[in-house]
C-alpha cells in the first residue's frame, strides 16, 4: 500500500469557515503534510482533475462549484495513506457518512462535501503531481 494520498478541502468548506478546522483533523488523524497550498482553481484545471467524471450528469455543476471560490490541495502521508484518508472524510454523500468523519461534520451536500480524497494509489500520485512539483513535496 502507498504511503501518499492528495487532499482538496472544497470552496465550499472554505467559505463556510472550516478550513483550519479540517486541517487540524487531518493533523489528529496522524497524517503528515508534505505540501498545501491555497489556490483558486481555473475552469481548466477544474476540468483536467475530474476528467474521469466528464460524462457524469454532475460533471458541469462540479466544475462550477470547484471553481467557484479558493481551496486548499494537500499532498498527505500516513501508512496506507488512500484508505485512511477515505476513511476519515466518510461517503461521498454527508447524509451516509459515519460519525466523526469530516463530510458527516462539515459537508452541506452531495455536491458541496468539503473535502476530497483520492481513490487508489495510481491516482493519489496523479492527482499530487497535478498541483505540486516534485520540488514543493517535503521529502523527510
Ligand atoms: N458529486 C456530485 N454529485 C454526485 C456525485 C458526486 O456533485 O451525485 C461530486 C462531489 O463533489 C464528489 C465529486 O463529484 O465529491 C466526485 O465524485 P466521486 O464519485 O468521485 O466522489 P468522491 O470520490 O469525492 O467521494
Ligand atoms: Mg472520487
């Protein structure tokens, strides 16, 4: 299992104020930050990270919410990094996510879910190199 996974906390989650909070709770769950950063993302990149999702009904909502204010993109470790960062962010829709998770604590939607998580290890070191540089990654 990898050891990195890529997390977005979502505009939404950053308008309503939880940006500290969320980080703090990847920070509780024992995941090292090897890079954040705050950005705004462009249509383009908005559309470049959820090609996989270009077909999907919800596709053209996305990329108007993602664009739609700042985020925060972190490149996090941890043993079993993908799954654990899964695990702490809960199901994609808040109202199935598990107790103490972050979507179940901050999300508003399905659409509007305050955090994003990668979904294997091939796609984490994707989804890394499309906002950082090897040279932003802290290294230990
Ligand atoms: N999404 C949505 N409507 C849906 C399903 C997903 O707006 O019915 C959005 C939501 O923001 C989600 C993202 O599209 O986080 C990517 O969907 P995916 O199924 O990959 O969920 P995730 O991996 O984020 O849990
Ligand atoms: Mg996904």
């Amino acid at each position: 299992m990898g050891t990195k996974t890529f997390a977005i906390i979502k505009p939404d989650a950053v308008k309503n104020g939880y940006t500290g909070k969320i980080y703090d709770r990847i920070l509780q769950a024992g995941f090292n930050i090897l890079s954040a950063k705050l950005l705004k993302m462009t249509n383009e990149q908005a559309e470049g990270f959820y090609n996989v999702h270009r077909e999907r009904p919800f596709f053209n909502d996305l990329v108007e919410f993602m664009t739609s204010g700042p985020c925060m993109v972190l490149a996090l470790e941890k043993s079993n990094a993908v799954a654990a960062w899964r695990e702490t962010i809960g199901a994609t829709n808040p109202d199935e996510a598990k107790e103490n998770t972050i979507r179940k604590d901050f999300a508003s939607n399905v659409q509007e879910n305050a955090v994003h998580g990668s979904d294997s290890d091939e796609n984490a070191e994707k989804e890394i190199a499309f906002f950082f540089t090897d040279a932003e990654l802290l290294t230990n």
